[in-house]
C-alpha cells in the first residue's frame, strides 16, 4: 500500500479517501447558483447542464476519521484540477507588491485543463503540494431558515477556506459571477450547500459572525437576483454583437 502526504506536512499510509462523488455545491443565499470550475478560476452558474458543476471531494490522509477538515475539492471531469483559495502575490507597473487570497482553479502535478492527469485526487502528492491545494472545510453557521433539499433530506451548509489561508472564505457578493475570499464569515452569500449532503460532521466555524450584508437563505433571489439576470442577457448581447462585427469586418 503506498503513501499518501497530509495537509501536516507528513507521509501517511494509504490513499485519499473518497467522501462524496458528483457532489454539487449550492449557494445559501442565492440557491438557483453552483460553484463550477473555468480554466484558472472559481465562479458560479445557473446552468443544470454544466458538468463542471460537480466535483469530487477525498478527505486527505492522517485525519480523523469522524470529524475530517482537509479536503481535494476536485472536479469530477476534470479530477487532477481542484478548487483552491491561495495566497498570491500582485504587483504593479511601479513595482509596488501586495499579498491576495484568491479562489482559484489549481492542478494537481503539472496537468492542464484540459490536458491529461499527472496525477488525481486520489493519489499521492508531495507534503507541498498538499497543504496548498487542499481547502478546509467547517460547518456553516445556523441560518434562520431550515435547509431541506429536493428529495426530503435535511442539510448543513459549509464554509470552504484555504488549508493555508484558513480565514478566508469562498463568497459569491452581489452582481458577481466570480467567486473571491473574505476575512471571516462571509454571510449566506459564502455559505453552500452540499448536494447531497456529506456523509461526514464537519467542525463547526468558531471565528466572529457576520455583522455586515450578512442575508440568509433565499435573500439573494428578488431584485439583485433580476439585476443580475439581466446583467448576464446584457454581456450575452454584447458578445453577440462582437462576434457579429468581427465576421462581417473585410477578409
């Protein structure tokens, strides 16, 4: 049996275990929207047939069993590309650098989407590797109304954050389609929920609570939900009419 890295840094026996397949991630305030994985970044779609949607989720080696923290968020097509928030480091034209936790799409290995896997999820990677793809996730704090899915079953919302970057967490803010990070507890706007829901407890957020545009569940839906449908018809147009003047332009 070989080895695989934790998020501590350390070797441990055996690989990633598997905890949910085709596990789609739902937002808490605006429910008709799903975390889906482009070739460099994290955004959110109302479309039921994006396949990008889904994603695999391998609790990494040397936890405990019952109350998991590090995770590979993979994606199901793609399963050597995961969801990650990471620190990056920006700079300007005069030199000027600063510090930026980011949501992002990173690849296990040196794979590229959607060039072929060097490696996947489940298999091992270097103690380097793993700390920094890996995200943790931490039980939602309770919103006012209960979650219920589709099919009867009660569920949990998550907060997802960077195994190193543990304080920021993944939020969809208003007229955005790209998902970005926040210090603290994000709101419903940060909170999803997992369909189905996971079959492992996770730890409870235990940092301050949000006490700024917070919403809860559903509150995103109504006016900013129509402003951002519209803003997506208005950039399908646009487009449209780009494509339109490029062919009609002279050969």
């Amino acid at each position: 049996e070989g080895t695989c890295a934790g998020a501590d840094g350390g070797c441990h026996r055996g690989k990633n275990e598997l905890v949910a397949k085709g596990l789609k991630l739902r937002n808490a305030r605006w429910p008709d929207l799903y975390v889906y994985v482009t070739r460099s970044s994290l955004a959110v779609t109302r479309d039921e047939f994006n396949d990008r949607r889904e994603f695999d989720l391998h609790a990494l080696a040397g936890q405990p069993a019952d109350r998991p923290e590090a995770f590979f968020l993979a994606s199901s097509r793609f399963p050597w590309a995961v969801a990650a928030v990471r620190s990056a480091v920006d700079c300007a034209p005069d030199a000027f650098c600063f510090t930026e936790v980011k949501a992002l799409t990173a690849y296990l290995g040196d794979a590229e989407l959607p060039a072929g896997p060097s490696a996947e999820a489940g298999d091992a990677a270097t103690p380097a590797s793993a700390a920094a793809l890996a995200v943790r996730l931490v039980e939602a704090p309770p919103l006012a109304q209960e979650l219920v899915l589709d099919g009867g079953e009660r569920a949990t919302a998550l907060m997802i954050s960077g195994w190193q970057a543990p304080e920021h967490y993944l939020f969809v803010g208003q007229l955005d389609w790209s998902l970005t990070t926040t210090a603290g507890d994000p709101g419903a706007g940060g909170y999803w929920i997992p369909e189905p829901p996971l079959p492992v407890k996770l730890q409870p957020y235990s940092g301050p609570r949000c006490k700024f545009d917070c919403g809860d569940y559903g509150t995103g839906q109504g006016l900013v939900g129509a402003f951002r449908g519209a803003a997506l018809l208005v950039s399908g147009f646009m487009l449209g009419a780009m494509l339109i003047l490029h062919e009609a332009r002279p050969k």
